[in-house]
C-alpha cells in the first residue's frame, strides 16, 4: 500500500522533469551576470561541450548554465556547513550538461514535429521577460547592453526562446491527452497525509571489529595454523607496514604586517633578535613568549611528528626536512613572514619484517573472518534476515535500536538513514511491525516499520486543490515527454566533451 500511494510523490523528489528544468536551464544559460568568465572561464571557452545531432553546445553556454546553478545552489544552502554545501554540487557538471543535451534534443524533436514559431512570438516572450525591461515596459537598448556584455549573439539567445517555446506548445500536447481527475488529486493529498515512524538498526564491518576482543594466545595460534595466508596478506598489503622518514619539529614564527619590504625587514630585525636569545634548552620557553603562531604558541612552537606527505609551504619544508636534530634554522621567509626552526627528533622510515607484525596480521584476519561469519548469518532466504543470529549479535557486541521519529513519505530523506532508494523500495513492502535487512555503502540495516498514521484527508474541491490538479497535470506531461526523449536519445547522435571529475 506504501507503494502506491508514495509512487506519485516520491519519484518527484529524485528525478528533475522537463518541465521543471525547462526554463531553469535556459535563464541559467542566459542569466545575466557581468561579463567576468568566472571559474571556469579562460582558454576552454570557446571550445565544444557537447553536440547533439550537429547542434553544438558551446563551452561558453555551459561555463554559464554551471556556474549559476552552481551559485543558486550555493546560495539557497548558505547557512548550512561548508562540507555539506560542497555534498549539494556534488556531480553539478554532469547533470547539467545532461539536462543541456536532454533539453537540445527535446527542442529539436518538438521542431521535428512541425510546431513552428512565429517571430512574433519570439519577440513578445522576450519583452515579457524582466530582465529586458525597465519600470515594466522592455528597453532594446538595455537588451543588446546585457547580450553584448554577456558575449551572447540576437541570434543564439532567440534561437534558444524559439525551441523553448516549441518543445513547451510540444509538452502541452502530452497534458491535453493526460488528464487529471478529482480522484488523482485524492490519492496525492492520500499520499501527502501518510506518516511513517521506523525503527532501525545499524550493524556495520566497522563497529563489529572495533567491538571484538582477540587474546594473546588466540593470535599465536591463528599465526601458527595459517602462517600462508598471513605471509599472503603481508606481501599483497606492504604499504600497510612501510612507514616514511618523519620528523619531529618545532618553529617560532614572527609575522610580517603585509608583503612590502619595509614589513618583512621588521620582521627579519625581530626575528634575528629573538634568534639570538634562543640557547640549547629554552627553545620552548622563547616560542611561548615570542611566537605569533597561536596554534603552536602554547605548545611550546611543536608542530608534531611529520613526514614528506606534510602540507608546509615549500620553504619551510625544505628547511625542516634539511636541518640536522637539534640545530637552529636561519630564518626562514615565507608569506606569513620569519619561522626559526629547530628539528627536535628524526626518524628512518622502512618496511617492517614480516616476523615483527604476523601477531598483527593474525589479530586483523581473526576479527574480520569473525564479521563476515557474524554478518553472512544475518541472511535468511526466507525472512530477509535470521532473527535469531540478530539477537545474538546484537547481545554480543552491545548494538542498540534507533528510532526515526515521525516522517512523511513525501519527504525526499528518511531521518537518520537519508535518500538511499533502497530504504524506501524496503519500506514499500513492510506491513507495521515487520523487518527486513538492507544492505547499503558497506552496512547492514535491520529496518522495522513501527508506525504508518493519515492524517484526514483533504477535499479535491478546495482552491488549492486545482492547483495541485494543475501540477499533477505537469507531472504526468513531464513524465511522458522524459520518456519520449530517453527513447529518441537512443538513436540520436550525441556527444560529450566535458569531464566532470574537474568540477569535484
């Protein structure tokens, strides 16, 4: 039942239809934002991103789709962390060039047909747009002002309006033959109503070997039975046991105000002074009283054991990994201004032998034969999971049930478990108080469907009930020209030159 009443609703919230991305890409590829090429500007912008049936989509147009769906998004998730707006934009490139090319051929397949624009039409759309006009009447001068600074032809931008407007007239075709009834709208507000509450448990490899103990004398035996596979594991894995020269250092850094030379010549007199009262055993005590680097100050100027991997500005680096233990650096000049350096401790890196670490290799093979054992007892053919091994894995290593909280199925993310479509394909086939095991990105969910509630339901004769009609009309239409184009992209020629992994 969850499934029908979630289909309409659900797929809406992962899958961008045409209509919705229709005149989104276009103003994104037209939006005017200044002439400055941006982060993707320069030598490639004038290169091909794509050709669909001959048509190209120049690198121009999609430097300037990406760049301000980039920023929309950016902007819409302003308050949220910096690592959780960059998941947000996450395979931009790709989905935009995607919905470029869709929206090309789309736009061609619609002039195909034999719907044609009228440059009237062409020309009253563009007056209508806010963009063009000033005090509410359209200005020809502020609209060739914004093409030209924009690096956007007449004839590009209203070749664009033109196959917008006949891939929409197109689309309108799919909606007539698609109507939407009163009982449509029922299931939709059905739908909208529907409250879930799940229970969950999260059995993952990590926290299974973090919980396992292994004796002394259960590593000794292991090693003694199974000395092959141990040697196997230490000869197929060797950069597990290779470590690399470190070195143990510690810095006094006197900043410089700005980069002129009047500055840094201060900052030089006061490091040289500094330098000069630093004796063999109160390097510690002068980086607390001098250093201007607050994060090393009060730890005496330690910055830890590093290696060659370090992320040090180069000459920095390059002193510390010169200097011998225990001399003082010149000064060192870098942007942030003078460091003294003094390497406190150094040490040889190299592979350790296998004798050494075969407890080691024994212990990790003992608990991750342990996990999968654990883990393959779980499944049941039958049930989608063994009960009985559960409860003995939850006991055993102290797993404990979440919950939820109260949910829409209207909701693109389950709270605590996210959008993976695997969850609500699972939850689609539970009856309240059933379970059944997920498995997804390397773990193991047992999830139980605790509570299903509807809230009443709404009358389709309400106000904002056609306006859901007129939305569900969009969907269906938008579904059915998506389906339209994937069929006839099958046999369209079309090419991609952009490589997504350089906009991650």
């Amino acid at each position: 039942m969850l499934d029908k009443v979630r289909k309409p609703t659900k797929t809406r919230s992962f899958k961008k239809y045409f209509y919705v991305f229709l005149f989104a890409i276009i103003i994104s590829t037209f939006i005017f934002m200044g002439s400055g090429s941006g982060p993707l500007g320069g030598g490639a912008a004038g290169g091909v991103a794509a050709v669909v049936n001959d048509k190209i989509i120049t690198y121009k147009e999609f430097s300037r789709a990406y760049r301000n769906q980039e920023q929309n998004i950016l902007d819409q998730a302003k308050n949220l962390p910096d690592a959780l707006r960059k998941q947000y934009t996450r395979g931009l490139a790709q989905r935009v060039l995607e919905q470029m090319v869709q929206l090309e051929l789309a736009k061609q397949l619609a002039v195909k047909s034999g719907i044609s624009v009228s440059s009237a039409e062409i020309r009253d759309q563009i007056s209508s747009m806010p963009t063009f006009q000033e005090n509410g009447r359209f200005q020809t001068s502020r609209y060739q002002q914004l093409l030209t600074a924009n690096k956007i032809s007449t004839a590009e931008f209203e070749d664009s309006i033109r196959g917008s407007i006949a891939f929409d007239r197109f689309r309108k075709v799919f909606a007539d033959s698609l109507k939407v009834t009163s009982e449509d709208v029922e299931l939709e507000n059905y739908a909208k109503s529907q409250k879930l509450n799940v229970d969950f448990l999260e059995v993952s490899r990590q926290a299974l070997k973090k919980a396992i103990q292994v004796s002394a004398s259960e590593q000794n035996e292991f090693a003694g039975k199974n000395a092959e596979e141990i040697k196997q594991y230490y000869d197929s894995n060797s950069a597990e046991f290779t470590s690399k020269d470190k070195v143990k250092v510690s810095h006094i850094l006197i900043k410089t105000k700005s980069q002129s030379e009047a500055d840094y010549k201060e900052a030089l007199d006061k490091t040289l002074k500094v330098r000069s009262e630093i004796t063999e055993t109160n390097f510690a005590e002068m980086a607390k009283k001098y250093s201007e680097d607050t994060g090393s100050k009060v730890k005496g100027g330690d910055l830890g054991e590093v290696d060659e991997d370090v992320s040090f500005v180069p000459p920095f680096k390059e002193a510390v990994f010169s200097l011998p233990v225990g001399k003082l650096s010149d000064p060192v000049k870098t942007n942030f201004g003078y460091h003294i350096i003094k390497v406190m401790d150094k040490k040889s890196g190299g592979t350790e032998p296998l004798d050494k670490v075969k407890g080691q290799i024994a212990k990790k093979l003992i608990i991750n034969k342990k996990v999968e054992k654990d883990l393959a007892s779980l499944s049941s053919k039958e049930e989608g999971f063994n009960n009985t091994a559960l409860e003995d894995v939850k006991k055993r290593y102290g797993l404990k049930w979440q919950n939820t909280g109260a949910f829409s199925v209207e909701q693109s993310a389950i709270p605590k478990l996210g959008s993976t479509e695997k969850f609500w394909q699972t939850l689609s086939d539970l009856k309240v108080n059933e379970s059944k095991m997920v498995e997804t990105d390397g773990k193991y969910y047992i999830v139980k469907l605790k509570e299903m509630n509807f809230e009443k339901v709404a009358s389709a004769d309400s106000k904002s009930d056609q306006g859901l009609m007129e939305r569900l009309s969009q969907y269906r239409s938008g579904d059915a020209v998506q389906s339209w184009v994937d069929n006839k992209s099958k046999s369209a020629r079309i090419k991609r030159n952009i490589d997504p992994s350089r906009y991650q």
